[in-house]
C-alpha cells in the first residue's frame, strides 16, 4: 500500500479524499469523509482553509458526542490508497474541537 504526504495541487485533490477512512497516528479507523467543506472566505488550494466532513461512529466519545466532525486540511498529513492519516492520538484528538467551522460553504451552495 503505498503511502504518500498529503498536499493539494487542484480542487480534484480535495474531492479524491470523499469516501477514504480518516485513521488517528494510533491507528485507530475515525470514520469516512463525507464530504467537503471550504471557508467562506478565498482560500487557496494547499493553503490549510479546508475541512472535510466526517462521521465519528464508534469513535464518537473522542470527538465530544458529535455525530458530524470537520477535520481540517492541515491535519493531515499523508494519504494511503483509501485512507487518510492524521498526526494525532486519542487524547490530542480529544482536546480539539471537531464541531462545524464557522464561515463554511458547502460545495454548491
């Protein structure tokens, strides 16, 4: 499986993480990214404004109770195949909020 750092170059490289796991530096499976989120300001592709929308399921108590968590861009820190790797463990990811940004746009809105 290879593995590579995670940078995007073009908005197809958001949209190419919709439906790869989100897997915690211990590897523990987080959820599915759902969908993406950009800020309602002009970000620039790479520039770390993005945030992906994913469901906790079993993982929920790590992410406070949410049913719907946004992992943003630069928590990311490589891709596999179908999964994306963020640098955080349980207890750093239970120290962040994962609830909606504020000041999204939903693609198409």
């Amino acid at each position: 499986m290879e593995t590579r750092t995670w940078s995007a170059a073009t908005a197809e490289d958001y949209v190419s993480l919709i439906g790869k796991n989100v897997i915690s530096r211990d590897g523990e499976t987080l959820g599915e990214i759902k969908e993406l989120v950009r800020p309602n300001t002009q970000s620039a592709v790479g520039s770390g404004g993005h945030f992906f929308h994913f469901k906790p399921g079993l993982m929920k108590s790590w992410f406070g109770g949410l049913d719907d968590a946004y992992l943003p861009e630069a928590a990311i820190t490589s891709v596999t195949e179908d999964a994306v790797v963020i640098d955080l463990t349980e207890d750093q990811i239970r120290e962040h909020r994962w609830d909606v940004p504020t000041e999204i746009v939903r693609p198409g809105a």
